[in-house]
C-alpha cells in the first residue's frame, strides 16, 4: 500500500512537471509571434511601390496595415511622406497634419531612424529636422585639443 502511494506521487509529480515543461515553448513562440515582420516587411514594400506610382491613399493604407502589424518607426516613417506627399499634392492640412504626426512617431520609436528600402526625391521638412535632432551637431571649424602656444606678450604677468 505504501509502495503504491509513493508511486501515484510520483506519477502525479512526473505528469505536473510534464505539463509545466510542454506549456514553456508554447509561450515562447507566442511571444517571438508577437510581431508578423514578414507581413509587415510586405506591406511596406506594396506602399512604397504605390508611393513611386504617386497613389499616396493606397500607399497609406499599406504603411498602416504594416505599422497595425509591426509598430516600429519604418511604417511610421512612410507614412510621414506619402501623408507629406498627399498634402503637397493636394493642399489638405490634415494630411499635413498626419504627416508630421507620423514622422514624430517613427523618430520617438527610433531617432536614428534612416530609411533604407526607398529614398525619397526629397525629405520632408519635418523628418529633416527631426534627423539633424538626432545626429550630434558637426563643427563648424576642427576641434583645438591643444592649448595654442603663447607669445612673449600673451603670458600672464607673475
């Protein structure tokens, strides 16, 4: 009798364990799942083929559907410009609104953000400034790391 309650104990823990152990990877694909990049990856390039082909709404709409999937500062990014680009298009201010909204997403999300898959003709004034922010201002003239030498006349007087 002794021998068969140690027996279902030990079943009992073996299967507990067995359980516990069988749930971790479960839990571990659905975090590395958390965010489809490869759907993501494919809306953006959808959008920036509309982009080239000047249909801004359907490229908003791609660069949305990807930032909904995978929020992280490239589909907020383009979608600055193809809002930027509808705004210029069409004069409407709430595009330019959304436009400046959407570029300070994407540098919030990553200031050293720097498209790669598609360069715009030219940069939105917005994401410029929002760029030259996050890079550290280049000097004008070298940097001195030493003292100049003094003259005769420059020495302090003892």
């Amino acid at each position: 009798s002794g021998n068969r309650l140690a027996f279902r104990y030990n079943l009992s823990a073996f299967l507990s364990a067995a359980i516990l152990a069988g749930g971790a990877p479960q839990q571990a694909r659905a975090a590395e799942e958390l965010f489809d990049t490869k759907a993501a990856s494919a809306h953006i390039e959808k959008g920036i083929n509309h982009l080239k082909s000047k249909n801004y709404d359907a490229a908003i709409k791609e660069f949305e559907e990807s930032a909904s999937v995978s929020p992280d500062a490239e589909p907020y990014y383009y979608l600055g410009y193809a809002y930027y680009m509808k705004a210029k298009k069409t004069n409407d201010p709430e595009s330019r609104k959304k436009s400046k909204e959407n570029f300070a997403k994407a540098y919030e999300l990553n200031p050293n953000f720097t498209p790669s898959r598609f360069k715009p003709e030219a940069t939105p004034p917005e994401a410029e400034a929002k760029q030259k922010k996050a890079q550290p201002a280049e000097p004008d003239a070298p940097m001195i790391t030493e003292a100049p030498e003094q003259t005769q006349e420059q020495q302090p007087q003892q």
